[in-house]
C-alpha cells in the first residue's frame, strides 16, 4: 500500500501573514487540507488545484466532526497515498490536541510531521499592545487552558501556583471567567491587578476589554464580551495604553479587497500601504481571458498590428504561445500606444516599428501609418470591437485581445463570503472584473482608484463613489496622508 503522510500545520492566530514559510510550503504541496474554524480562510489560497478542503471546525456547543472521525479521516486520507495537512489555528500543540493526533499516526505507521505556529496566547497581547514580558513588571509567564475549570478539582490547575505568577495567558477561559477570578482571588492575587481581554485578535475584528481582577466577569458581562479570547492578568497589560499600535492605524477594522492578477508577483505598493494604515487586504483573484480570435494565419493580411496598452500585448503574446507561434513568421509591421506597451513587447525579445501617442485617435492612423490603397490595420484595444472603413479601401479592425475576469473559483473569497468595505485597484485594465466582484450592487460599492487614468475610467464606467484627490491623480503618498489626519 501506498502510504502517505499527515502534516500538523499551525495556522498562526488568524492573520494570514503570520503563517510560517514551512507552512505555506506544505499547504501548496497538499492532496487533503483538515482544516479548523480559527485558520484564517485566506490560507486556502495556497491549496493546489484539485486539492480536497474538508472544514472540521469546533465551537463550544458544536462540532463539525468529533475528534474520534477527525483522527480517523487523516488516517483514512494518508492510507490512500496522499499528502494530508491537519491545519491548526494557532501552534499545534498549545491547547490544540495535536498529540493525539500524531499519537493516532504513529499507532497506525503514518509517517508526520509537526509545523509549528505563532500562538494566540503570545500574538493577541502583542497586536492589543501588550508584551508578555517586561522588566519593570515581570520576569515569568505561564499559560494555562480555562477549560476545565469546571471540571473536578482533582484535573484543575495548581490555582497556588498560578495566582503567584507575574503573568497569566489564559486560553479558552471566558465562559468560566467568575471561576478563574474567585479562584486567583482566593489563592492571594490581589483585586486591583490588571486584566485584558483580547477577542478575535490579530484580525479587524480584533476588540479589547481592559479591567482589574475584582471586577472583569461583570464587565465583560456588561459588554457582551464572547470567546474566542484570550486573557492576559499582570501588571504588563498597564502596557496597552501607550502601546497600541494595531487598533490606533486609520484603516483598523476595514476590510478592502484589491484587485490582484494572477501573474503578478509579490504584493503590490497599494496593497503594502493599505496594510501598513491597518486594513485588512483581501487580494481578489483576476484571471486572463485570451478573446484574440483571429486565426493567426490571417495576421497577414493585415499591414500593421497596432496595441493600445501593455495589458493587449500581455494578451496577444500569450495567444502566440499558446498556438505555439513563431513570431518570426510574422510580417506585420507592429506599433504600439505609449512606451509602457514597447516595454512590454521588449520584454519577450520583440521590438516595435514604431511607438504611438498614448491618446492617438483611430482615425489619425492612415496617416501616421502611411496606409497605401487597400491596406488593413488590426488594432487591439479595448473599445467595442467593430470594422471601421476608409477611403481607398483602407480599413482598421478593432478588436480586444483579451479582458480580466473574477476568478470566482477562488476559496478565500468564498469563504470570507466576499465581505468588505472598499474596492481598491492601481491598473484601470480590472476594473470591469472588480464590478463582477462586486456584484449586482457594483456602481454603489466605494472604490478606491490610485491613478487619474483609473479614477476617471471608473467614473465612466458608472461607479459612483470613487475616491480620488480633488479629481487628480491619487498617488500612495496622498492615501497615506489623507488617512493620517
């Protein structure tokens, strides 16, 4: 038989960047992904195509699959060859069972491994500004589940020991909040010392509760305050005020989805400026739709091959690759609109015979191409396609080579049920796949458009709330600034 194996992948504590790269690698290489509730949705981006994603997350009254069928599932998978990751929010083995898990592997002979990832008990505190450690405050941390507080005394913690700790990381301790108090309270540790609540940190929809020990479970009653949290008591969360540095950016809590292509690589400088003013960047996969249709055997018949912008010759030479087209076959002379799309020809080892004004009208073509009687230019653009006849025979076909669309197969976007605040977008050529986004709805959705050319085609389009300098070109400078005041 051809076993596989399991691979324990902690997720990190929600935001996606804080994956390790030895997580990402293992996600990509992946047949089966096992995933919980509390890894962010944005991590599936990484799941190959074809690769099976079986959700098997826990809440407090409700399992998706019991632990017994979860064990069984990745024994399952394994024995039938594949490559299965367990994906664990937070680092696997704290609080996370994962010894079980690989106890079960190990019973049945299924080689794994164990990744390990940022927990929540050390990342919460830091993005509500609270280091865990501090001279002035302490010289020890010790973290311990609130789960089974209510169990029989003889499976609780050492409350002694705890309450004369400098520093408690509580996980999983909210619904027994009053028990974990008067516990610390009766083993010494005093009414004023201070505690945090961290809910869904590391995410926009992080929120922190601030309090003493006396008093924070009718304070968190009051407020409404639901797990997942973590709860951090010591003197350090005095830290938060001076330190916040995540809830104080001007963006904290919004969500912007930014028009990202699948041959782009790395991240764009308006994704990286949104996420340095605190947004939540939720890249929206685009793919490329080759519309070129012309049977490149007629490509001469035409005199001259002319492209508006770099994205068509993006489109064009990627029709020549995909019919396997030798490109010293054609005879067509080749002009292109601006030096951008001359850049873009360059780069596949093509030179143009002749670089255009960006804003050059159609009709201006017999004569900047010295068209002779008879002669045809096929111009790939993006405006209607149509045939528009001139004197002498002459004739110029307007066709697009290609468009964006919405990658509407993506799990990310799926699963975070395409929620969010604003649209954002540096290139005017996605704006049409941004609308299908969107939805029906799309005209009134903000967006945010960095580029006059860009803002101005999206007014065009129809979109009503585009965000732009006084009607000028937004550059990243100004979206910093204008956000900072």
């Amino acid at each position: 038989m051809n076993t596989g194996r399991v691979v324990f992948v902690g997720a990190g504590p929600g935001d996606p960047k804080l994956l390790t790269i030895r997580g990402m690698e293992s996600l990509r290489l992946a047949d089966v992904i096992v995933y919980d509730r509390l890894a962010s949705p944005q991590l599936l981006s990484y799941a190959k195509k074809g690769a099976s994603l079986i959700y098997c997350g826990k809440e407090a009254d409700h399992h998706t699959l019991p632990q017994e069928e979860i064990n069984l599932l990745l024994i399952r998978e394994a024995q039938k060859g594949k490559y299965v990751v367990r994906l664990k929010g937070g680092d696997p083995s704290m609080f996370g069972r994962v010894g079980e898990e690989a106890q079960m592997c190990r019973d049945h002979s299924i080689p794994f491994e164990i990744v390990p990832g940022i927990t929540s008990g050390m990342a919460a505190p830091l993005y509500a500004g609270i280091p865990l450690t501090h001279r002035d405050h302490n010289s020890s941390v010790a973290f311990v589940t609130g789960h089974l507080c209510e169990k029989n005394a003889g499976r609780e913690p050492d409350w002694a020991a705890l309450a004369s700790m400098e520093t408690l990381v509580i996980y999983m301790g909210v619904k027994n909040l009053p028990r974990i108090r008067e516990r610390l309270l009766a083993h010494g540790k005093d009414v004023h010392t201070p505690v945090a609540l961290v809910r869904w940190g590391t995410v926009r929809e992080q929120e922190t509760l601030i309090g003493q020990l006396g008093t924070i479970d009718k304070e968190v009653e009051q407020a409404r305050f639901a797990a997942p949290a973590i709860i951090i008591v010591g003197e350090v969360v005095r830290l938060r005020e001076p330190l916040n540095w995540y809830e104080s950016r001007p963006l904290f809590g919004k969500r912007v989805a930014v028009a990202r292509r699948a041959s782009d690589e790395g991240n764009s400088e308006l994704l990286i400026a949104l996420e340095q003013l605190g947004a939540e960047v939720m890249p929206i996969s685009l793919i490329e739709r080759c519309t070129f249709d012309i049977p490149l055997t007629e490509l001469a018949t035409y005199r001259w091959l002319v492209f508006q912008n770099a994205q068509q010759v993006s489109f064009f030479t990627s029709a020549l690759r995909q019919q396997r087209y030798d490109v010293r076959r054609l005879t067509s002379k080749l002009a292109v609109c601006g030096l951008r799309a001359y850049a873009a020809f360059e780069k596949q080892g093509i030179y143009p015979d002749l670089v255009l004004d960006e804003n050059t009208s159609l009709l201006a073509f017999p004569d900047l191409l010295a068209l002779e009687k008879e002669e045809q230019v096929l111009y790939a653009g993006e405006g209607k396609p149509q045939k528009i006849r001139l004197d002498d025979g002459k004739a110029i076909q307007v066709i697009q080579a290609g468009t964006f669309e919405w990658d509407g197969k993506n799990p990310n976007e799926k699963m975070a049920g395409c929620s969010f605040d604003w649209l954002a977008t540096d290139d005017v050529h996605t704006l049409s796949a941004l609308a299908q986004f969107a939805g029906d709805a799309w005209s009134k959705t903000p967006i945010v458009c960095v580029g006059k050319e860009t803002a101005d085609a999206a007014r065009e389009m129809g979109w009503q709330f585009v965000s732009s300098q006084e009607d000028n070109a937004i550059n990243i400078n100004e979206l910093k600034e204008s956000y900072a005041k």
